[in-house]
C-alpha cells in the first residue's frame, strides 16, 4: 500500500459503506442485486449523500462569493493605489490592505472550492474501488464493507452492456462499443452540466459592478477552462465515476438555481427578475419594506404630479370654447 492509497483509506472505506448501504436497500425492495441499474442507483445514492453533508460549504461559498463581488470597487481603488510599485514593502503593504478587505467583507477567495475541494477524497476513493472491483473479484476478495460476494455481482453487473469499472480508453471485457457510446455521452453530460453551473453564477447573480472587475474576467476563463479539463480527465474515469460527477453537476445546478431564484445578489439580473415577479404579485422589492415602497411611489407620484404642465391654449382656441360655453349655456 503506497502513501496515496494510506491517505485514500478512511474515504475508500466510507465510500464502500455507502455502497453496500444503498446496495442492501435496493435489494431489500426487490432489485435484483446483479443489476447495473441497481449499482448506478447506489451511485446515485452515495453522490446525494456527499452533496448533503456539503451544503453548509456551498452556503459559505455563495456568501463568501457575494462577499468578493461586494468588495471589487474598493479592490480595483486598490491595484490602482499601488500600480506600478513593485518593491517588497508595496506588496506587502497591499496583501495585508487586501486582507483587511476580505476580512471586512467576511469573504475568502478559497471558499468558492471548498465544496469541489471535499469532493475530490470521494471522487478518487470512487475511482480507486471501482478500478479495484475486477482485480477483488477474480482473486475472490473484499473491498473494505464490501463482501467478496457483492464484489463478485459488482464486476458483473453492468449498465447497456457497459461495466461500471470500464473507461473509454480500457473499455473491459464488456461491449467495447455499448462502453464507449456511453462514455461519450456521460463525458459530455458532465462537461456540459460543469459549464451551465458556472454560467448560472457569473452571468445571471453577479451584479453589474462586479462584471466591469478582473474577477469577472477570470471567472470567464474557468466558465470554459473546468469543462475542458473534464472532458480531457474524463477519458480515463470510470463510468461509474462519470455517473457520480454528472450527478453531482445537477444537484449543484438545482441548488444554485434555487439560491439565485430566491436569493440573489444584489444588483445582479437574477434580483431585477425577482423584482419584477414580486411586482407582478403586488409586493415590494426585495430588502425594502411594505411601507417604504408605499412611501417612495407616493413620492414618485407627486413628483410626476408636480412636472405636469398645463399645454398653452392660443387666443382664438379660447374664444372658440368661450363661445361653445355660451352656447351650451
């Protein structure tokens, strides 16, 4: 045991208990146990697991997200400050400056990949079980929780023909074509759900301050960068693996969608659509109260009330309406 896979133990472990837990439920219901459909969905389950427990990092990464938006005016002032000073007392004067500013700010610039950070034990402890699976089985072994005997059904289930532990460059003893088909498919998935996740964050909740910023611009570069490097990395992943991160992309995609809906950054596209919603059902904008909204469109009202100007009436016009007054009368 090298020290990668000392490291990947206690994760390796954890993910085989998931396995067997999720295992055991289906087939306590009635799936049968050698079934790829049985497999994927413990899969499935262990990836719901692992997105669960992380949702107080993804809260933390959304306020920490705000947070370094909030503060890009005061941290271009900043690099403006200290542009062109490249002696060691400058930079060490503008890190602390920087550091007073996300400490105000309660943001922190690592906090965007905590959640992806925690995932990646699981991720590599998944690829290291599943690409241990053929080798348990034909010496009749275990893998950690799981038993030699469901180390046997693993290895033989399998989803369209396609082993869970086979990859599009070592497509295994199964059908190399159903295997590489849907490898393809899950590599794309996974790239594309990669791609409409960042998207989500950096076109429709950031505001218009924070999209004139150098992090709008970075944040642009990975919108594409994350995807590619995926589908490049994908090529050696397991289907089983590329199962958990598609999955993982849309649990991220749902919760992210949520938040902006709901909850959106001040300023950005996502807080004018969720004005219009809530003007559409008679209630104020967001962070401003009942009576304050009342107060401001009164206000406008007298103002447009006040700018009303009566149009000039020439002379003749006046005494074609005095004579239909008398007329009338």
């Amino acid at each position: 045991m090298n020290f990668f896979d000392i490291i990947l133990f206690p994760f390796s472990w954890a993910v085989s208990a998931v396995l067997w837990v999720f295992h055991e439920l289906l087939t306590a219901i009635g799936m049968d146990p050698t079934s790829g459909i049985t497999w994927v969905l413990s899969i499935v389950g262990l990836t719901l697991v692992m997105r669960t427990l992380t949702i107080p990092l993804f809260l933390k990464q959304i306020k920490s997200m705000r947070g370094m938006q909030e503060l890009q005016p005061e941290m271009a002032k900043l690099q403006a400050k200290y542009k062109g000073k490249k002696d060691q007392l400058s930079r060490q004067a503008m890190a602390e400056e920087q550091m007073a500013l996300y400490k105000n700010h309660g943001s922190n610039p690592f906090s965007a990949c905590l959640p992806i950070l925690v995932q990646m034990p699981i991720f590599f402890a998944l690829f290291q079980v599943l690409r241990s699976v053929p080798e348990a089985a034909g010496k009749g072994e275990s893998i950690h929780v799981l038993t030699p005997q469901l180390v046997e059904q693993f290895n033989a289930s399998t989803i369209f023909g396609a082993p869970l532990f086979s990859t599009l460059m070592q497509p295994g003893a199964g059908n190399h074509t159903a295997t590489v088909v849907l490898a393809i498919v899950m590599i794309v998935a996974m790239s594309a759900t990669q791609f409409i996740t960042q998207k989500q964050l950096t076109v429709r909740n950031m505001s218009d301050a924070a999209k004139q910023s150098p992090m709008y611009r970075q944040q642009q570069m990975m919108l594409y960068l994350f995807p590619l490097v995926f589908a490049i990395g994908g090529i050696n992943f397991p289907l089983g693996v590329l199962i958990y991160w598609t999955v993982s992309n849309l649990w991220s995609m749902g919760q992210q969608w949520w938040v902006i809906r709901n909850n959106p950054t001040p300023g950005s596209q996502a807080e004018r659509e969720l004005n219009e919603r809530r003007a559409a059902k008679g209630l104020p904008p967001v962070g401003v109260t009942k009576e304050e909204h009342e107060e401001k469109l009164e206000e406008q009202r007298q103002r447009a009330a006040a700018g009303q100007r009566k149009q000039p009436v020439s002379k003749k016009r006046q005494k074609q309406r005095q004579i239909r007054k008398k007329q009338g009368s």
